[in-house]
C-alpha cells in the first residue's frame, strides 16, 4: 500500500454497467470494487498507530463495504437459483399476471406517494411457467418501484402483435444512477434481467437522465 486513502467502492468510471454485459458479469466486476476497498482500509489501519476516531471510522467503512457486498453475493445466489428453474410449458395470461402484481404492489406504491400505471393491449399469451412468470413479473415491478422517485409514476405497458409481446416499463429515478449496482433496485433488476433472459425473453434497459425504460419482448403463446 502507498498509504493513500481508500478509493470510493466504485469508482465513477468503472463502466461497470456497459451494455451487453450479462447480470452475473455485473455483479462480479461490482464485488471486487468494495472488496479492494475493505482490504485497503484493513490495511492503512494495520499499517501504524491511529486514534481512535480513525480506527472507529474504518470500523464503520468497513461494514458498509461488507453490507455491499453482502448484497451483490446474494443477487449472486438468486440468479444461480433461477438459473435452476424450470417448469410445465403452458400458455401463460401474462396481462393477468400483471394486474395481479399491481394490485400486491399498491401498498407499497401508496407509501411512496408513486402512482402506479397498467395499459393492456391484446391476449398477452406467453409461453412458459406460470410460476415462474409470476415470479420474475413480481420481481420486475418491485425492483422498479422501489427506485421510482418519490411522487412518481411507474407506467406498465403490455402490447401484443403477430410475433411478439412487448412488456415497457417506464419510471423516473430519484438520482442518476450508481455506475455500479448497489441499491436494492439496481440488484433487483440484475436478477429480474437474468431471469427474463432465462426464460427466452429479450431485455433493454436504458436510461435517458433521470427517466429509465425497461423493455422485455417474448414470443406469443403458440396456438
């Protein structure tokens, strides 16, 4: 060590979150940014005497590198679980799947004050696991309620056409997002997209300043 001070957990020009990059990829690059900073401040600490102070402010830095960590290592495990599912083939009602996500959701919608939009169009018929699907739709809308500003909308658009159903998610975010995932919402949409990805579907996430839309595309149920 040169005895500089500890480097922020990410750094702002990580380009951790580059397109194209799977979720485990993310995740991965993501834990070594605070582990290099847990180990460079356990190692300025050992390095000589200190005060107090300063002994008890790399405590505490190091409990939030580890809490980060913590995190990324159990979005981790998530993915590698859905990475393990599986389930009957049948025609899913995606649409109704949705309303019955928004409705889970109103509770914690109403406590941020963020309003909650759903628009369907077409059967919305996809192939797949109910279960599963449930599952990854539940996963989805909360990790993007969770980082909608509060005040908010969260808009929900469900569109069929001959080849495919298309799932846009639109919301503001209260600030710019982390160059690497930390918040339970960036995680959130990691696993969501692994998931998603897993079942066949097709993912776009991109963010235009603080407005980010989330665009999931699955091939219709075959008749």
């Amino acid at each position: 060590m040169n005895g500089a001070a500890p480097q922020p957990a990410c750094a702002a020009n990580s380009g951790v979150l580059r397109p194209g990059r799977a979720p485990l990829a993310h995740l991965l690059h993501a834990l070594n940014q605070p582990l290099t900073g847990l180990q460079c401040s356990l190692e300025l600490a050992a390095a000589g005497p200190r005060s107090t102070e300063q002994y008890r402010k790399t405590l505490l830095d190091g409990l939030e590198l580890t809490a980060r960590m913590r995190n990324l290592v159990e979005a981790m495990t998530e993915i590698a679980e859905l990475q393990q599912l599986s389930g009957e083939k049948e025609k899913v009602p995606l649409g109704d799947i949705l309303s019955d996500t928004v409705e889970d959701l109103l509770p914690v919608a109403q406590a941020k004050a963020v309003y909650l939009s759903l628009e369907k169009r077409g059967s919305l018929l996809v192939p797949g696991s109910r279960r599963v699907i449930t599952g990854l739709a539940f996963r989805l809308l909360e990790s993007a309620l969770s980082g909608t500003r509060g005040g908010g909308v969260l808009r929900i658009i469900a569109r069929q056409d001959e080849q495919k159903t298309c799932l846009n998610i639109v919301w503001e975010q209260e600030r710019l997002a982390d160059p690497c995932p930390g918040s339970l919402s960036e995680l959130g949409l990691l696993v969501a997209q692994a998931g998603w990805e897993h079942v066949g579907a097709e993912w776009t996430l991109a963010s235009e300043g603080l407005q980010q839309r989330c665009v999931i595309c699955l091939p219709l149920a075959s008749s």
